[in-house]
C-alpha cells in the first residue's frame, strides 16, 4: 500500500508537490509546509526504519494518536510499508477510549505528543521521527528516495481503524495492503481525480474519509494533498481553497452547510472543479444552495468504514436529488432482503444505460426485491477494498455475512432509473459528524450518573438536513425533586442539561456526546426488554 502511495513513480516525479500542510490559528491559517514526493518518500522510508530499529516487529500494532501534522501521515505510511499495522485514532477520544483501543489490539507502541500519555507501550514521539530523518540526511542525496518496503501480499494487513457497532464497545476493521488498489474505483466513479488535482479534506487524519479521500488516492494517481491542523471555523476554507489552489474540496454536509451560513467570502469556492461529501445524508437543499454559491457540483458518496465508499454521484452520473447516487463501475453490490432466513440469490440486472467497458457506467446490481421495496445493501466480497475482517471478532464478522455477500447494515431502495435511496440503518448505529457511533457505549455512560436511573439514545432530526445525537432520560430516585415539578422548573432542567452533557464529554470523544437531554418517565421498550430506539427517533418534535 505504501509503495502504491509514495514509491518511486513516473506520475510521481520526485520535485512535484505532494503534501500541503496548512497551519491554523485563531480561524485563519497561518503557514504552509510543502512536501515534494522525493521528501515524501525518503520521509517514510525513515520512519518504516525508526520504527524497526525501535523494536516494533512486521504485523504488530502502531497505535497513532497525534494532531494532524505532517509526522501523521509520515508514520502512517512509514508503519505500513515497514509491515507494521497502523491504527489511527482520534486525537478527541479520552484517555479511557484510548487505553481501550491500545489494550484491544495488543499494541507494540503508541504515536503520542507526550511519551507520558501512553497508557503502557513504549512511546514514539514527532521528536523521534525528526531525529529518525536527521539520521538519513546526510546520505539521503546519494540513496535516493528509495525505499526498504517489506515483501507483503495483498492480503496481509495494512492499517485497522476502530469504529462504533451495535455492541457497546468500538471494533476493530482490519484492512489489507490491497484496500489502496480496491479503491480505484472511486477516482472515476466519485472524484473525476486525475494528476493535476489539488485535494482539500476538511476531516480529521484519523478518519477513513480522510486517510483515504485526502492522502490515499491524490497520492496514488499523483495528485496533491492538502491537510489542515488548524480550528475548523467555517471561513477558513476559502482562504485555503485560494492559497493552495485547490480543485476538489471533501468535508461531510455539516461542513458545507456551516460553511454557506457563515456569511464568509464564497467567491474563492468558484475555482474548485468540484466537491465531494459523505459521511451522513445531503439535504438535497445544502447541495442546491452549494450550487447557487459557488457554479460547482457537489457529489454525495454512499460507503462505511469497511470498505469506504461505493455508491456515488460523479462527474459522468449526474447527481439526483435525494440519492447518493448509483454504484460506482466496477462494483457488484445487492439489494437483499431484510428478513435474515431469505436466500441471497437472485439476478444480476445490468443498470439502464449501462455499456461494457464504458468507465462513467455503473456497476451492476443484484436485484433481489421489486423496484422500490427497501431492503439490505450489500457489497461482493469478492471488492478488493472490503475489510480483511473486524479484528478478533468472530461472531460480528459471521453476523455481517450472507452467503457471498457482506451487509453493510443500510437500508436502501433502487429506483427504475438505477439511483438508490437511503432509509437509513437497519440497526441503532447512530451517525455524529460522520463518524458511526454506538447507542449503547453513550447510554452506559450517562448511567454512570448518580441523577440518571436509565437512558437510551438516538439520532433524530431536528430540522430539515440536520440531525443530532439526544439523550433520553429516566431519573433516579435520589435526583434533584426540581427536575420532578410540573411543570418542570426550568432552570433545574437547563443546569442538568449541562451537567450531564459535561459528565458525557468527560468520559466520550466530543462527537459522541448527546447535544440534547429530553427527561421521560419510560424508556420504550419490547416484550423483552430492549429499547425501541424507533420510537425514540419518532419523538424528535418534542425537543425541536
């Protein structure tokens, strides 16, 4: 995968730029670093040796938890190509996510500012990557940005990412060294991404979306990355869109949307070729109100951390309001039925229009259902860019299979025309800022306060396009009598709101943490015991 990405290549010529690292503050930036892909490459290959003459084995574990400078990719890909596992995460999970994640995968050693935050493996820090390059410099000219890669197949394991499921706790998703070649398919089918682009991500390193839509794939066809580690106020993208010269920007729609009520300066969003979204739904009103803006397109993308994406719009299928498009060409996907005991079989139907050998058609569909009847998606496992498996866990990778296919979990419909439409999950998974995230994990933590009896959570929409994480809670005996009043006193209810939201903050990453708290007498609940989290999405009216 690294040798795909930043290995010696004749679309990869060693003085062109490959990575722009914008510096922020105060809601500005506030400097650039250019890397040319010779750096680039003699950077990696520095970090695949710091990191075996560290002691860190091939096949072991790299934790990463760092801000999103250059030393992120840097280690990133100089663990994959040494033959290490990378795992990246977010530098908002709390010090016990944390330790769960290092302790889950039996880490070798963790990527961390300070060597004191490590919850027990020994510590890489940015300070051991410079000396690991200033070791190199003086013979770097003379080598060249040759590379020792390890001998790794395409199925050996690269980089696994942790992401929120139906159970309380994160899983693990393994991706192999071939998950960069498995995501040709979106450079056509999604990017329109070719050598000369300029790729602005608005995420996180940590995040798929991001390693993949911002690093992976302008590196691999030789394009330019650029990378922000500033504040994420909303204008200052269009001063990087000008000084970088960006051609395609790549954020989830609350970025576009906060972006077009800033009142910021749009007119440099003019120069983009255009953007790309995914990570929740696009009100088809954010991408019409995106279009008036700025006369660019705005492409919406269908995937999961498994796989990434694999149903777009692009620049040759238009997009349609209310889908995120049809699968991209060189994809098999299904539409299977929710009912688990029903046969996946079923024929494959050619979607309308759709020529052999034409890069802008789309993929094919095994149309198990009627036009129109929601079922199940699913992807051919037989996609190179489909996870190796969720680490260690046996039982959920059985769960997520049927026959030759793997469930993604969405719930979707095809249209006559081959457009498909989202009705949602099939399970309780919640989406926060683009990142899935587990009821379960939230509702055990607000638990944990001595005010809250029990909790259940959903994801609901409070206004057209925008959907948030709300907390919905029973009291324990014990609370506060002025949350009980009737009418409930006001002020009591706003300073718990608050306490409870800070209780949450103090033990969850910030994109998990509930932004409403609605106290009920109930949870809703089956016959045998498990929350109706269906209802619970039903009463968004309430906290509008």
């Amino acid at each position: 995968m690294s040798r795909y990405c930043v290995g010696p290549a004749p679309h990869r010529p060693p003085d062109k730029v490959g990575l722009i690292v914008a510096h922020g503050g105060a809601g500005q930036a506030a400097g650039y670093e250019q890397w040319r892909y010779g750096e680039l490459a003699q950077a990696v290959g520095a970090c695949a040796r710091g990191l075996l003459d560290a002691g860190i084995r091939p096949g072991e574990r790299l934790v990463l938890r760092l801000p999103g400078q250059s030393t992120y990719p840097l280690l990133f890909f100089g663990a994959i190509a040494a033959g290490i596992v990378a795992v990246p995460t977010s530098s908002q999970l709390t010090p016990r996510e944390f330790r769960f994640v290092v302790e889950d995968c039996r880490a070798a050693a963790v990527a961390v500012e300070d060597p004191a935050s490590s919850p027990g493996p020994p510590a890489i820090t940015p300070q051991d990557v410079a000396a690991w390059r200033r070791r190199e410099a003086p013979d770097a000219a003379a080598r060249g940005p040759a590379i020792a890669f390890a001998d790794t197949a395409a199925d050996d394991p690269a980089f696994l990412v942790y992401t929120s499921g139906t159970t309380g706790s994160p899983k693990g998703v393994l991706h192999a060294q071939r998950s960069a070649w498995g995501r040709r398919p979106m450079y056509a089918g999604w990017y329109g991404l070719g050598p000369t682009d300029v790729v602005l991500h608005a995420g996180a390193l940590n995040w798929t979306y991001t390693l993949g839509v911002g690093l992976t794939d302008p590196w691999a066809v030789g394009a330019t990355a650029v990378v922000y580690d500033g504040p994420r106020d909303p204008a200052v993208w269009p001063q990087l869109i000008a000084a970088t010269g960006a051609t395609i920007f790549a954020a989830v729609p609350g970025v576009f949307r906060q972006l077009l009520n800033s009142g910021a300066d749009l007119t440099p969003l003019r120069g983009l070729r255009h953007a790309l979204t995914a990570g929740e739904a696009l009100a088809p009103s954010v991408r019409q109100d995106w279009i008036d803006a700025t006369g660019t397109d705005l492409f919406e993308a269908l995937g999961m951390s498994e796989i990434s994406t694999f149903v777009s719009s692009s620049p040759t299928t238009p997009s349609k309001p209310g889908s995120p498009g049809r699968p991209q060409p060189g994809r098999r996907i299904a539409v299977l039925p929710a009912a688990t005991g029903e046969s996946p079989q079923g024929l494959i139907r050619d979607q309308p229009g759709a020529d052999q050998g034409d890069p802008g058609d789309p993929g094919p569909v095994d149309v198990l259902l009627p036009d129109g009847e929601v079922g199940l998606l699913a992807v051919h496992r037989s996609d190179p860019g489909l996870m190796l498996g969720y680490w260690e866990r046996p039982q959920e990778d059985a769960d997520s299979t049927r026959g030759e296919w793997f469930v993604s979990g969405d719930l979707v419909h095809i249209e006559p025309d081959g457009y498909l439409v989202h009705h949602g999950r099939d399970d309780d998974v919640m989406t926060s800022m683009g990142y899935r995230v587990s009821p379960l994990e939230v509702e055990a933590v607000l638990c944990h306060h001595p005010a809250v009896a029990e909790a259940g959570c959903a994801e609901v929409e409070v206004k057209p396009g925008v959907r948030i994480i709300t907390a919905y809670v029973v009291l324990a005996p014990d609370a506060d009598p002025a949350l009980r009043t009737d009418p409930p006193d006001a002020a009591a209810v706003a300073d718990f709101e608050r306490e409870l939201i800070a209780h949450a903050h103090d033990e969850l990453a910030g994109y998990k943490c509930p932004r409403r708290i609605k106290l009920i007498d109930a949870l809703p609940r089956t016959a045998n015991g498990k929350i109706r989290r269906r209802e619970l999405r039903l009463s968004a009216r309430d906290v509008q």
